[in-house]
C-alpha cells in the first residue's frame, strides 16, 4: 500500500516509518524541510519525500493523489501560546488535501480525554480528532497519555528529574494517576490498526497495564536506576511556577512544560482496553518499558527524540536558509591547526556536544547553557541524541546541526540560543587542517555589545576547543 506519513520527522514518525516499509508498503514522508530529514539508508529505496506545510495552502499540491491510508501525527504544542489555532487550521488543511486523493483510512495520535474539565492541551487534541472525523476518509484515533521510550519527552523529563534531584519539592499535581505505555506498544497499535475495518471510524484509549501517579512513576523509576530519592508535594507551587520548575531543571521548553502542567492535573487514565483484544496486543509493564528504553540508550542505538524534532527549539526555521554562512556585516573568529589523523579530528568533531562536552572550558559552557535557559531559551540540556553519529536537523545542546557530512569533513551547527543577532559554529578539514570558524550576524547595537562582550571568552574557549579536537590527530 501506499502510506501517507505526516510528522516524519517527528518522534513517533520517525520510528513508525521501519515498521511500515518492513511491512512491505511505500511510505511517502510529509517534511516541512527535506533537509532536516536524514532516513536511514535501509528504507530509502521504498520512500518519498515530500515538502508540506500544513499551514501552508500552497505546499498541498505536493501530497499525491494514489494514497491508500494516512497516519496523521501532526502536533503544535511546544511552538506557540497559539497552538490550538494552529492545529486545528493543520487538521483542516490536512482534509482539504486529501479530499482529492483515493485515500481511504486515517489514523491519528492523540491524548485521552476522558473527562469532562479537559486542558488547553487536551481540548486541542479532542478538536482536531472532530475535524478529522468530518471527512470521505474512515478514521481510527489512538489516546495515548505517557509514552515510555527512550528520547521521549515524557521520559526524558521524568530521567532528568530523577537523576538530577536526589530530593524534590514537587507540586501536587504529581498525585494525579496516569496510565503510561511503551513505545514499542504505540507502535504496534499503530501498525496493526491500518486498514482494518475493525478499528474504522472509531476512537480508543492505549495504555500499559500499570495505573500510577506521577510520583510513582518517578519513585518506581529511580528504584529501577538504583537511586534513593525523596519526593514532597505542596499545594502551593501555581501552574506558572510548576511549569518554571519543570523547564528549568529538565531539558523541556517553556511552552512544552506549561503545556504538560497544564495536563498534568488531569487523570489520563483509559476508559477500557478493547483495543488490545481486538488487535490482540498485549501492552508492557511501565517496568518493562524502562528496561527497553535503557537497553536502547546503552547500546547507542535511539532511533528519535523528541529534541530533534524542530519544535524542541526556541525558533522555526529552513535548514536551507542557513546553510549557506553569510559573511557580510557579521563577525568571525576564525581558527586553524594541522592535524596527523583525519580519522581521529572528525571521529572528535561528530562526538561534541552532550555528555562529551565541549573539551575545554565545560563550566563556561554550562554557565552559558544556565544564563540561556534564565532568559527562556533551550539552554544545554537538550544534550544529542546519540553519542557518535550526527544528522541534519538534530539538536546538538543549544545548537541546531545544519550540515554533517564525514566524507566531507564538514559539521555546521546554528545556535538555537538566545541571542541579539544570529551565530553558526563550523568545522572543516582543508589539507591536513581543521578550520574552525564562528560566525555572528549581530541585530543592531545589542548585537555589537554582545560579540565585544564575549570576544576574551571566545579567545579561551575556542582556542582550547581547537586544541583539543587536533591534539594527538
């Protein structure tokens, strides 16, 4: 069949795309940028890809005609106070589109919204599941409410809190239940779901057979990492101040964080679970789903993450608008030095960043991170998502990768950082050297200021980095 995939960028999209071409379909892949879209090499032959915009009108025309079915997995919720305007002008887009197509089921990802006060968040989701039901096509909707998976945001917020705070002062929404699900399981509901007329025009909760509150299910995290952590809440930390003390101590964005509190003082438990007898899927433990997130995180081999996805960062933007460095008006801080092993320069450039560091000057660079996040930006708690490999578009610390190419010897990363003015950070191999340059596009007087104020700064950290990417190559 001829599958079309929405959000294949994304964290589900990226990880259900193996699973439908595996399966023997031809999957056609919705980017809003081809160049922030790295598939693997294994699916290539049994792809497209194609610009789409579903905010943009114009961009439709690119979705073809001869499509069977469709997952839409198209959510705004961490790129604007807005979002639910957005979505919903997405998912009208979305129908306005397939309107002209053969296309005959449609299944979307939502959230459970099983009760009668819902969130912003929630409501939003509901929203787009009434838009999408008003089509030719049969629709099926998957709720979900956590999702356990290595690079999930759900889980990359409960590692960070767990791992960072030995004692927590929490806010009492950390007694609401919840009913969290695999990753693995999201995927096989989602694969088993397409084209059968069981599921059609009908909506279902998903969720692992635990029930927990949000407390638990840190608690029952940290016994599973062998830590001793203690947990208080208190009934008077507000919305605002819960979403500032989830944004700052874990790697999540301000409007992602106030999104999720916002949610979290709902229960997102499932209504019944028909969908597994009817797809015969047995869902894991919240146990289980950790032990499979971290067997993936210690074999280096996460597939997504959410902070790859573009609305992990402070702005939006076309890879290919950036690709090409300016050089009028701006600033530079060029540097160079000889190398003896090309293999062992680039082997050191594509492992910067995250848990690797920035090799010289590490608490100038976290003191950076910390002054980024004060002003609401994505400060160095993004990290990568994997320690040896880098792709177009993913998220490198407060850093967004541009270009990666080894056989080049090329790495160009853009700051997603909070700046009066705009900076990318290049590494190049020319003739047994590595050319490391910074460039700043500043935005008035502030932006002057701000270069002029960092240049003793820059004079350390980029020397040392240079030092040490070249040292012993």
């Amino acid at each position: 069949m001829r599958i079309l995939l929405t959000g294949a960028t994304g964290y589900i999209g990226k990880r259900l795309l193996p699973v439908l071409v595996k399966n023997g379909h031809h999957v056609i892949c919705c980017v809003r940028d081809i160049n922030r879209f790295s598939p693997p090499d294994s699916v290539r032959a049994f792809i497209d890809i194609i610009q789409v915009d579903f905010l943009d009108e114009s961009t439709l025309v690119n979705i073809p005609n001869d499509i069977d079915a469709a997952y839409y997995l198209i959510h705004s919720m961490s790129t604007s106070n807005e979002y639910e305007k957005l979505e919903e002008q997405s998912a009208q887009n979305f129908n306005k589109a397939l309107r002209r197509t053969s296309v005959e089921h449609v299944i979307y990802l939502s959230g459970i919204v099983n009760e009668e006060s819902l969130s912003k968040h929630l409501k939003s989701r509901k929203n787009v599941e009434n838009i999408l039901s008003d089509s030719q096509f049969k629709l099926t909707t998957l709720r979900a409410g956590i999702i356990i998976g290595s690079g999930s945001a759900s889980f990359e917020i409960i590692r960070d809190l767990v791992e960072k705070l030995p004692v927590m002062v929490a806010p009492k929404w950390l007694n609401t239940k919840c009913q969290p699900i695999g990753i693995r399981d999201v995927l096989t509901l989602l694969e088993k779901s397409l084209m059968n007329e069981k599921v059609y025009d009908r909506n279902f909760d998903i969720g692992g057979p635990d029930i927990l509150n949000y407390k638990e299910m840190l608690l029952h995290f940290a016994k599973f990492r062998k830590l001793k952590r203690r947990i208080y809440t208190i009934p008077i930390m507000t919305p605002k101040l819960s979403s500032y003390w989830l944004y700052f101590v874990t790697s999540t964005s301000y409007n992602l964080a106030s999104s999720l509190v916002s949610s979290m003082k709902i229960e997102v438990v499932c209504r019944d679970t028909k969908i597994n007898e009817i797809l015969d899927v047995k869902p894991e433990t919240y146990k289980k789903a950790l032990e499979r997130a971290f067997a993936k995180i210690d074999s280096n081999q996460i597939v997504s993450s959410w902070k790859d996805s573009q609305v992990s960062g402070v702005m939006e933007f076309n890879i290919t608008d950036f690709v090409d460095v300016p050089t009028f008006g701006c600033f530079t801080d060029i540097r160079q030095k000889e190398i003896t092993s090309t293999e062992d320069a680039i082997a050191k450039i594509w492992g910067i960043g995250g848990t690797n560091g920035w090799y010289y000057a590490n608490f100038l660079w976290k003191i950076r991170g910390y002054m980024d996040k004060l002003v609401g930006g994505v400060g160095l708690r993004r990290g990568r998502t994997s320690p040896t490999s880098l792709s177009s578009g993913d998220a490198l610390d407060f850093w967004r990768v541009l270009y990666a190419n080894k056989s080049e010897g090329r790495l160009l990363l853009f700051a997603e950082m909070k700046l009066p003015g705009e900076a990318w950070l290049e590494f190049k191999i020319v003739n047994n050297k590595v050319v490391q340059t910074a460039t700043f596009r500043p935005q008035g007087i502030l932006g002057r200021l701000y270069w002029y104020s960092v240049l003793p700064f820059h004079g350390l950290i980029f020397k040392g980095m240079l030092n040490e990417i070249t040292e012993q190559s």
